[in-house]
C-alpha cells in the first residue's frame, strides 16, 4: 500500500482550516493520531484520500492536508469503496461517527466488510449524536436518557467490536481518542493490513454526553496473551460489559475484491456493459 515514502512531519498533514469541534472534544484525540499515523507510515499526502459523511466528526477531511471527500450521510463506505476500485494506487480512508456507520450507513458497512475492499475505516464513537444537539445513537446505552427519551431509552447498544467480528471483517480495532498514540499505532497498522480494516476509536463528545471519566475507567488492554487469529475468543472479549478492550482484537489475511477485480482484468475479464445492454436494445 505504501507507494512513496516521504518523511514528513504531523504538521504537514494539518490543512489551514482550524477544527470546529467544541473544546475538549474527542474527535481532536482522533484526528492527532490521524495525523501521527500518516507520518509514521510516511504517507504522502497526495496518495491519501479521506472520506467522510454527515456529523461532527465527518468534519475531519477538511483538517487534513491531504485529498478528502465529505460526501452526504452515511455514504462514506460507498464512497471510499468506488474511489478505492477506480484508484488502487491511493490509500483510502473513511471517517466517521456512530450514527454515520451503524444507523443511516449500517447497510453499507454490512457489504464493505463482505467486500473485504483494501480501505481503512475510523469509526468516532460517542455514544450520541452531537451535531443534532444529543440524541440518541445506536450506540447509546439502554435506558440513557436524552431531550428526545425522556424516559430512558428502550432500544438494545449497538456493539461494534462483535459486530465487525461476525460480519467477518479482516481486521477489528479498539483505540480511544484521550490515548492519541495508541491509536495513531491502531491506525498504523490498519492501513498496513491489506483488506478492509476497521478501527472502533472511543471518541466521547463533552458537549452533550460525556463519556470520559466512564470510559477512562473501562478501558484496558486486551489480555497480553490474547491471539488476533482467534475469533471466538476476540468476541467473548467483545461481549465484556464491564471493559472496553483496546487493541487488535482480530486479523486476518484473505484476497480482496479490488485485487480480484484487477487480477479479472489483467486477464481481459473486464465487464462489457454495453454488451450486456445490447441485449435490451
Ligand atoms: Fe464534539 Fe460533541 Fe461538540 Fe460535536 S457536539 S463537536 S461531538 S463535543
């Protein structure tokens, strides 16, 4: 994946546009890393692509200095898959929060993680949806109570760890924004990893729920012994409702789609689409 080293340093992959976020959000944690990752991997800035949705966090791609896309809600995945199709040559990134990938875009993360497309995906969760002043998100607990549940919330959390396991995703991560080098490392070694990799970044939003003494509490390694190509064990310690495990919970090397598609079109397998629409004329 990687084409052109080029030794840059995290200020060189910062744009002129200054983060929007309100102070102290979790999304800035977030795009540090981002930024540490990219220059610790000596990314070049024009063989990057960052993509995003709707939301606070999908913000992101105009504090990068790289390429970027913000395209509409919930369609980062779609988005970030065709450019990766078209572009195999870019390194290609989509961010994001909760609602962006669980709720509006879920369906999009069920085929992409099928696809096993070689994309890195950061997803910033926290637990509500900020942009629209704090309601409720998948990934919002039962029983949390906003404006908009007064009486507590009555649909099930959204797990997206032993989500990502079960659809069968090449690699599934945990980092948190308030441990930017962690994460940044995360990062690191999702965009190495050939095929669709996805990072769960804890990103709490102080504005509207905040999650940061709650979750500097609950996180924790995984065990030291843990093994990334045991899937079972990834998801019993995915289900632990008492911590939230940081790490590489999964890994796995398997062909990937967009390897597929050049491999067919090296051999003249190309699709012909106006053959196929002949048949109709
Ligand atoms: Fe961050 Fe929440 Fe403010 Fe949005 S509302 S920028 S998520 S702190």
């Amino acid at each position: 994946m990687l084409q052109t080293p080029v030794n840059l340093t995290l200020k060189d992959y910062k744009s002129d546009v200054k983060p929007t976020w309100c102070p102290g959000c979790g999304d800035f944690g977030v795009l540090n890393a981002t930024y540490r990752g990219l220059a610790g991997l000596k990314m070049s800035p024009e063989q990057t692509v960052v993509v995003s949705g709707i939301g606070c966090s999908s913000r992101f791609p105009h504090f990068m200095k790289t390429f970027g896309f913000h395209s509409v809600h919930g369609r980062a995945l779609p988005v970030a898959q065709g450019l990766k199709m078209a572009r195999p040559d870019l390194a290609v990134v989509a961010v994001g929060g909760d609602g962006d990938f669980f709720s509006i875009g879920a369906g999009h993360l069920v085929h992409a993680a099928l696809r096993n497309i070689d994309i890195t995906v950061v997803v910033m969760d926290n637990e509500t949806y900020g942009l629209t002043k704090g309601q409720t998100s998948p990934t919002s607990p039962h029983g949390h109570v906003t404006k908009s549940t007064p009486y507590g919330l009555l649909a099930s959390q959204f797990n997206p760890i032993a989500t990502a396991l079960t659809l069968n995703v090449s690699f599934v991560a945990r980092g948190y924004s308030a441990k930017p080098k962690e994460l940044a490392t995360l990062i690191e070694k999702g965009m190495l990893h050939r095929g669709f990799s996805f990072i769960h970044a804890l990103s709490p939003c102080p504005t509207f729920y905040n999650t940061f003494d709650a979750w500097d509490a609950s996180v924790t390694p995984l065990p030291a012994d843990h093994d990334p190509q045991d899937r079972i064990k990834a998801l019993t310690l995915a289900m632990d409702t008492e911590r939230q495990y940081m790490g590489i919970f999964y890994e796995e090397e398997r062909p990937t789609m967009d390897q597929a598609a050049q491999q067919l079109a090296q051999q003249g397998k190309e699709f012909d689409i106006d053959k196929y629409m002949s048949r109709y004329a």
